[in-house]
C-alpha cells in the first residue's frame, strides 16, 4: 500500500506511530493521523488544518474535549492527571487508521494521481462518518465538507 505515498505522506504515517508510541497507545488510530498532519510543518494539509484553527494545540484541545463528553455521556468524570502509561515500542494500526489510510487510496484515485500525498490523507479522514476524528472537528466548528472541498483542489 505505501508505494504510492510521498514521501511526506509516509513521514505523517510515521509521525501519527510515534504520537500513539507517546501515549503508551496499543494502536495508531485516525486521530493519531490528524494529530500527524497538524504537527508536520509546511504542508499543503497542515496549512488547511490550520485555517480552521487546528494547529497542534488545537486538535489536541478538540480531541481531549471529545474525550470528556464521551466519557461524561457514560457517566465517567475524566481524571485530573492522566496516568503516565509506558511507551510501546511498535503500536499497531488500529482500525480507524486503516480505514482512513485505504480510503486516502480511493481520494486519490478519484483525483487521478499515482501518488498519495497529506491531503488525500487527510481526504481520508473528513470521510469517516463516525468516530473520535469527526466528533473531535465537530467540537471545534470544522466545516468538513468545505474542508474536504479545500483538500480536494
């Protein structure tokens, strides 16, 4: 599947394993994507993100409220700390990354292109209909469609 990234596509795979590898995570997930593209500088995806308002600080602000309200509709107060959790070596790709890394594929087929760059990444991430990616741009006022629109040109 990866012989099609770009170079900065495959460097956002790896950015979104060491984010999950911090966080003592068990698997790369969607949001550990988005958490990727915000953080990796001079991007065509980066500078979209960043217009809504989602630089680094922001997705992790839209992501940790996300958290609270699911949890707070189960009726889980969160923690004040966090526990620390020890950094795995080699996390695995988790579902929502799969899904979201395959439908990058589709997002760049439908364009035309050999190559998968951030955006189609990020493409395949504002296409998820459910999960913490959407509810997380929900949070933060994230117009996907005119987002994806954005990305798509």
């Amino acid at each position: 599947m990866f012989e099609r990234f770009t170079k900065d596509a495959k460097g956002v795979v790896l950015t979104a394993l060491e984010e999950a590898r911090r966080e003592g995570a068990t698997r790369t997930e969607a949001e550990h994507l988005l958490l990727a593209l915000a953080t990796r500088s001079g991007g065509r995806a980066q500078e979209l993100l960043a217009a809504q308002g989602l630089d680094e600080a922001g997705v992790r602000e839209a992501l940790r409220a996300e958290e609270e309200r699911s949890l707070a509709a189960v009726g889980i107060a969160p923690p004040e700390l966090p526990e620390p959790r020890p950094a795995l070596k080699h996390p695995r790709t988790g579902t929502s990354a799969k899904v979201a890394l395959e439908r990058s594929l589709k997002a760049a087929t439908r364009q035309r292109t050999k190559r998968l760059g951030p955006e189609h990444v990020l493409l395949g991430l504002l296409e998820a209909e459910g999960g913490r990616v959407p509810r997380a741009l929900a949070h933060a006022g994230v117009d996907r469609e005119a987002l994806a629109a954005a990305a798509g040109t």
